[in-house]
C-alpha cells in the first residue's frame, strides 16, 4: 500500500473542491450541449483524436471477417456471382428504361414549369459500429464531413430508408435510425397517396403511424414511401410496410404498426444520399387588418 | 477475531509491489478504453463492463496520490464522443466515481477480495445510475433494468482487474533468495 504523508503537508485543494469543480464542469458542458450545442467544435476535436482508436478497436473484427472471407467455397463464390449477374441484367432493364421515364419526366417538368428535381449523387460508407448508448438507436459510418458527409443527408440501404445523418465529425459520422424514438418520417401510402408520418419506437424492427383517424384508409401490407414534403428526405424511398392496425373508437386514432423496409440491423454498407436542394421559404401569413391597426396605432 | 482477521490481511496476503509508473496508469486506462470501444452488438453489449470505470476506480483506491479528478475527466469526454451521447454525463458519472475511489481507499483494501466486490458493485451501480439520471432529465426513457447488467458484470471481474493489473508490478525475484 502507497504510504500517504500525514494531512499537515500541503497537498493541493481538498477532494470535495477537486470534485465540486469538475462536477460544475461536467453539468456546464451538459447544459451547453444541451441547450445550445455549443460543444461541437470540442466534440469534432476529441472525435479525431479518438478515430485511430476507435479504427485499432474495430480492426481485430475486421481481421477476423477478411480470414473468413479468403475461405469462402468456390461454389459459394459461383452461386453468389450467378445471383448478381443475374440481379445486375434485370436492373440494367429497369434503368434503361427509367431513363426514358426521368428524360420524358423532365421534359413534362418543364412544359409545367414546375421546377426541376435536383439530381442526387450518393457515397457508399461502412458501418464502423452500432452506438452503444443504450438510450438511443445510432450507427456510426466511417466517412464524415471530409468526405462530403453532411448533417440531415438520408441514409439508404438496398431495401429503403435507414435513417438520417444526425452528426457529421471529420472522419465519422452519426446516424440515428428511423427506429430511434426522437425520429419521425414524412411518408405518403403509395396506394391512395394518403400522408402521414412514421414515428420509431426505440427498437428495431417496428415503428408507428401516429394521428391517423379510426376510419383511415390503411390496410395490412401497404407500403409506406417518403413523401419529400419535409425537404430532408428525398421523395419515394420505401420507409416501412404496414404489418398491424387496431381500430378502437374509443380513441381518437387508430393504433397502425409498420415493421421497416430497410434491414435496419442486418448491412455493414450503407448509401448517403446528398443533401437536398433547399424549399422554398415558408409563406409568411399575409398581415390582417387587426396587426395593421395595432401597428398604426404603436405608430401614433 | 475480526481484528485477527484484518491483522491477518494487513500482514500476511499483502504483497509488496514495484512502485506504479505514470507510463503504465496511462497504458492500462488506454487498453481500458480501446475495450470499451470494441464494436459489439446485442447481449455482448448489454453484458460488456465499463472497463474504463473499472481500471479508473482500481487506480483511484490503489493510487489515490498519482491518479486524480482529471484523467477520469477526460475519458469520460471521450466515452461520451464515442457514444454519440449528451456531452459531460461520463464525464460528470467518473468524477464522481472518482470522488468515491480517493474517499474509501483506505477503507476497501482493508478488505479481501469479496468484500471488495461489496464495494465496487453499489458504485459502478451509481456510476450508471448518474448517466441514468442525466439521460432521464434529458427526455429520454429508461431502456430496460439489462442497462445495469454491465455494472454486475463490472464487479464480477474485479477479482481478475486486480490479478492482471498487478502482473508487471510482481518483483521480478524474491529479495529474500539472494
């Protein structure tokens, strides 16, 4: 055992004002974050100096799946490649001929004079690991802001929407998924185009159709997509297929489960759309006649 | 015979140790932190312990005079960057611990090892529970009483945390033989 000197020497301040200080700080820093997210800029920095680490930390697993990749069977190999050949033809039909569609959409676009979709260019990035924060449904991917990742872009898989990037560092970034309990998804029913959104629920696997009346028109099976009205995500990815609806008129709204379309937790590479193109501002209320009198009487 | 007992443990099991160099705190709480960091998933997750509040409590009741407030600080700065997290709820959570280490030292290693166990549980226990609490007035919702298995499995591994730890510390041959 460490021999301490007596309490009669001088040893610095004492531990309830060493606690008190970095207690008051740590609570600072809460509020600040909190309240008014002034602690990015620190964040960014500790998040670089932790990259390295966080890489060390991930590179025994990613070790361990490059050996079992080198041990993958021939036939396996075979099949897999049968398989995307074949996925990449049936694909290659459909783009040649959504082509002929986005080029005659375009130009039916123009003879509106509706304004012109942005076109969207998209980074593929690899989930570095699942947020361990208990509280909250996050990934985080290995490409940040230095790789053009920006805050609020969409995050796609194969299936359909994932989530949404919430916090771009340097070199990583953060996605909270649409399961996340603060996330909510704008979505139309691609049956009737009937608007709604979708609320996550904290855990995989369901998310809710909040506010919809007893009497909606929603059934078993329909699809869900984003309906890009929110100017976060673009419109038409597929966001949840609706698996369960209660209709109880004793509440006010039915109680409609969707489960998501997106393998939420099952892809190590995920696709960040770019940010879209800015609406329009918000309408400013035209002045009633009451504000105008109000004002000319401040006036006088 | 308590007396006897705690003579006994003062005496006889307390080995003398090579004296702790800064570099090593600084290597164990590093490996500490990079197994909190490992990338696991699910139960894995569930049942991983803190292994930076682990490594930070056993210095700070063995080493209260070369560990202090700001180590605990700043990892848990970075435990809160990793996690995605409100910025300062580790950090706040391992001060206090900290708090708790330097205070009882003297009081835990009188005991043996499961007593120690007694000791270290209800505190990785608070240690939790301030994230808890911070979280809570943050809006969020308690996940599920599995949140508080890391702080079992935490205790549970204090017998080995002592036994790996003071493996560089052993003197190389007894000073007696020569």
């Amino acid at each position: 055992m460490q021999s301490s000197p007596p309490p009669f020497f001088k040893r610095g301040p004492s531990l309830f004002a060493r606690l008190a200080f970095f207690s008051v700080l740590s609570l600072f820093l809460l509020y600040a974050d909190a309240r008014f997210h002034y602690t990015e800029a620190m964040r960014k920095v500790i998040g670089v100096v932790l990259y390295p680490l966080q890489q060390l930390a991930d590179a025994p697993g990613q070790a361990a799946s490059r050996i079992g990749n080198f041990f993958v069977s021939q036939s396996y190999l075979q099949r897999e490649n049968d398989r995307l050949t074949h996925e990449n033809f049936l694909q290659a039909g459909q783009l040649q001929a959504q082509q002929a569609t986005i080029a005659e959409n375009r130009h039916l676009r123009q003879l509106l004079e509706m304004k012109e979709r942005a076109e969207q260019t998209s980074t593929v990035a690899e989930i570095l690991y699942v947020g361990r924060d208990p509280f909250s449904r996050k990934v985080v991917i290995d490409k940040g802001s230095s790789q053009g990742i920006e805050e609020g872009a969409a995050v796609v898989d194969d299936t359909g929407l994932i989530g949404q990037v919430t916090r771009a560092l340097p070199w990583t970034a953060e996605i909270a998924l649409i399961s996340d309990r603060e996330q909510v998804v704008p979505v139309q029913v691609v049956r009737n185009g009937l608007r709604a959104a979708v609320f996550g629920v904290g855990y995989d696997g369901a998310l809710d159709l909040r506010f919809m009346p007893v009497n909606t028109d929603v059934e078993n099976g329909d699809l869900l997509v984003t309906s890009g009205i929110d100017g976060v995500y673009p419109a038409g990815l597929p966001v949840a297929l609706v698996s369960n609806i209660e209709r109880n008129a004793a509440y006010p709204f039915a109680k409609i489960t969707c489960t998501p379309a997106a393998g939420l937790n099952r892809h190590r590479q995920v696709l960040v759309m770019s940010r879209l193109a800015p609406l329009p501002e918000y309408p400013v209320a035209p002045e009633s006649k009451k504000d105008k009198l109000k004002k000319a009487k401040k006036g006088k | 015979m308590i007396q006897s007992r705690l003579y006994g443990k003062l005496s006889g099991s307390e080995e003398i140790l090579l004296p702790v160099k800064p570099l090593y705190l600084a290597i164990t709480l590093f490996i500490a932190l990079m197994l909190n960091l490992l990338p696991l998933t699910d139960w894995l997750l569930a049942l991983r312990p803190d292994f930076v509040a682990l490594v930070l409590f056993y210095w700070g009741i063995h080493q209260p005079r070369k560990i202090g407030f700001l180590p605990a600080w700043l990892l848990g700065l970075a435990m809160d960057v990793a996690d995605g997290s409100l910025f300062g709820q580790h950090a706040l959570a391992y001060s206090v611990m900290m708090f708790a280490a330097i205070a009882l030292h003297r009081r835990v290693s009188m005991f043996g090892m499961r007593h120690q166990i007694l000791h270290v549980a209800p505190i990785l226990f608070m240690t939790q529970l301030i994230v808890l609490g911070v979280h809570h007035a943050a809006g969020d919702q308690v996940p599920g009483w599995w949140f508080f298995l890391s702080s079992v499995t935490g205790a549970m591994l204090w017998p080995a945390t002592d036994l790996v730890l003071k493996i560089p510390l052993r003197q190389r041959h007894d000073p007696d033989d020569a």
